[in-house]
C-alpha cells in the first residue's frame, strides 16, 4: 500500500531542506547565469515545485557525496562574497591551487562538446571572483561530474564520475568580468 501521506511529509522535509540552507542573502553568482530568471526569482519569488524539489535533492546529496570523496566540506549556499561584483558565490572545491566545480547529471551519454557550457560558465564567474579577492589565478580549473545513468558496453547503466580540465587566461577572466559586471548592473 503506497503511504501518501508520508510521501507528502518527506516532500515537505526535501523542501525545507532544498529551500532552507544556508543561502546567504542577495544575488549569488548562479543568478548571473540567467538574469531573467534571476530577476523574477528576486520580484515574484515562487515555492519549488515537486519534481524540482527531488530534483535538487538528488543532486546535492550526489554533490555531498562526491565532496566527502575528496574531502571537501562547508557550505555551498554563498560561502564568500565579491565586493566588486557585489555578489555571493561558492566555490566546491578550492584547495592546492585547484579551483572545482562538483555537478550531478542524469544524462545516459557522454558530453558532447557543447554539453559542459553552462557549467563551465559557473566555474568561470567563481574564477572571475577568486582572481578580483586575490588577484591571482588558481593553476588549474576543474569540473567534476557524477553522471548517473551512464551506459556501458553492455548498455547497463553505469554511474561514473567524469573530470574536465578547463583552461582560462586572464584576458578570458578580465572580459568575462566585464559581462558579469553588466549583468549584475541589469538586475539591480
């Protein structure tokens, strides 16, 4: 007999959680990302649906997982904050000159080359905002991703962990922060 109700509770409890963090206020970078969105998020805020719930849910208890793995902890809701872009963000990883970003993703196949952008975009306004706190770059950036329903040869699904050397000089820095210095510009 399926419990009904006792889905509903654990709905609940997945929403407080997903919602409830430890999100610092304001714009955090992700909002950069997508300033539509961002602005209706700020001007008309609505409840999480359902799926996105356990959707979020999944995600960052694969995204803590993977974290525990290479020994990673804190929050990631805001955890730092750029004066000059006046934005919070929150880097996964950032220890021995290493800078990550950490993603779950359900896809069955491997990336294509336009499959990593956005995330490639996150990572980017992370590195735009440790090289304006520091003025250095970090000699190696990361994107690690836990793809769930990948296929083997047998076609069997095979969850797997992928790592992605990103390169950026800082001329790609220095003009990114240019773009992101107009988006927060639209948005307040």
């Amino acid at each position: 007999v399926r419990a009904k109700r006792v889905e509903e509770e654990l709905t609940e409890k997945g929403r407080a959680w997903v919602d409830g963090g430890d999100r610092a206020a304001g714009i955090h970078a992700s909002g950069l990302m997508d300033i539509r969105q961002e602005y209706w998020r700020q001007l008309d805020p609505k409840p999480l649906s359902r799926r996105m719930i356990w959707m979020f849910a999944a995600g960052r208890a694969m995204h803590e997982i993977i974290r525990a793995f290479d020994g990673s902890s804190g929050s990631d809701e805001g955890s730092r904050y750029c004066d000059e872009l006046g934005i919070t963000y929150s880097p996964d990883y950032d220890r021995d000159l290493t800078l990550a970003e950490v993603k779950t993703s359900r896809s069955f196949f491997e990336p294509g080359p336009r499959d990593l952008d956005l995330y490639t975009e996150q990572l980017a306004i992370y590195a735009v905002c440790e090289y304006l706190k520091t003025g250095k770059m970090h000699l190696r950036y990361e994107l690690r991703v836990l793809y769930l329903n990948l296929k083997n040869s047998e076609n069997q699904t095979s969850p797997d962990i992928r790592v992605f050397l990103v390169r950026f000089t800082k001329a790609h820095l220095q003009a990114f922060r240019k773009e992101l210095a107009k988006h927060k510009k639209d948005l307040d």
